[in-house]
C-alpha cells in the first residue's frame, strides 16, 4: 500500500511578514551573525518549529528575508545624466539605513558570514544593474565622458555612501550636492 503525500499546511503570508520582519531588525541591530532561528523566533512571536517548517536552516531563512526586502528597483527614467547620479546615492543610502543596517555593512567588509556577504553583494548587483546599464548608454549618446569607468563609477558612488554612514556623518541632499560637485567633473563631456 502506498502512502498519500503529506499534507501541506498553507502559508499565511502575515506569519512570513513577522518573521522576516523580526529577521530583518536583528540584522540592522546586531549584524548578520545574529540572525538565528532560535534569535527570529524570539524576536518575532513564531515558534522555531513554524519557521523551520518553512526555512530549512539559518542560510535559507536570512535568504528569504534579505530577498523580502530586496524589492524590484525601478530605475527612473527622463532623468538628466546627473540627477540619476544624485538618485543612486539616495538610494544607496536608503538601503544601507533602512534595509540592511550599517553594523551590516561593516560585518560585509569584515566578510564575518561569507554566505550572507554573497546573499548581499549580489543584491547590491541587482539593484544596481540598471543605473550601470544607464550610464553605459549615456557614455555610448556622448551624454557623458566616454572613458569614464562605469564600474569603477559604481564603486565609487557606493563607496562614498558606506564610507559616510559609517563615519556616522548625514547623507542629506546638501551632501549629495557635494559629492556631484566633486564627482561630476570626471562624468562630464
């Protein structure tokens, strides 16, 4: 006699929304290495035997909630060459501050959790693919300085951010001012 399939128990998405939400402060908080199932059910309300239910294991559980955040980019576009520069600086800031946190950060340059420090650097990959592809074509229109590394660009862009955050200095609009007026004599034509 054969046995039928185990049954599924649906998913109530405002279970995930807790957990991950609860996944997603401790990162901000405390930093990758304290994101645990013993650490999110905790935090969240959700007992360790529901989360691992649905998460085989920390990695997948830190995975789906950085993914939970990691929301599709949308690119504005009909900005000037520089107002796109000006965007990616305020969304990179916003990321760091809102999403992923700058213990985070600096856990990231220590890489202290190699998987989590993938999970991130490729969604900074992602979310960073259509300013790339933005800027290459406004080399390839003559809109900008042909020669201008666009990878080196980025880095730079971000790196200023993550350097500023973590210093602990503001990232207003009077400080994105600043760092087009130094930055943008290398894009301009």
């Amino acid at each position: 006699m054969t046995q039928a399939p185990p049954v599924r128990v649906p998913r109530h998405p405002e279970v995930d929304g807790r957990i991950f939400g609860a996944a997603l402060d401790i990162l901000r908080s405390r930093g990758p290495l304290a994101v645990s199932v013993e650490s999110v059910s905790a935090a969240s309300g959700v007992a360790k035997t529901t989360i691992y239910r649905r998460y085989e294991n920390r990695e997948s559980l830190l995975t789906a909630a950085i993914n939970s955040a990691a929301t599709s980019v949308v690119f504005p576009t009909g900005l000037t060459a520089q107002d796109s520069l000006r965007w990616v600086l305020r969304h990179a800031s916003d990321t760091i501050e809102n999403v992923v946190g700058r213990g985070t950060v600096a856990a990231v340059i220590m890489n202290e959790d190699p998987h989590f420090t993938q999970l991130l650097l490729g969604m900074i990959r992602g979310s960073t693919q259509a300013l790339r592809d933005d800027l290459r074509e406004r080399a390839r229109a003559g809109e900008i300085n042909r020669t201008v590394d666009i990878e080196l660009a980025m880095s730079i862009l971000l790196g200023v951010v993550v350097a500023e955050l973590i210093r602990g200095r503001t990232t207003d609009e009077a400080w994105v001012d600043s760092v087009l007026a130094l930055l943008w004599p290398a894009f301009a034509v």
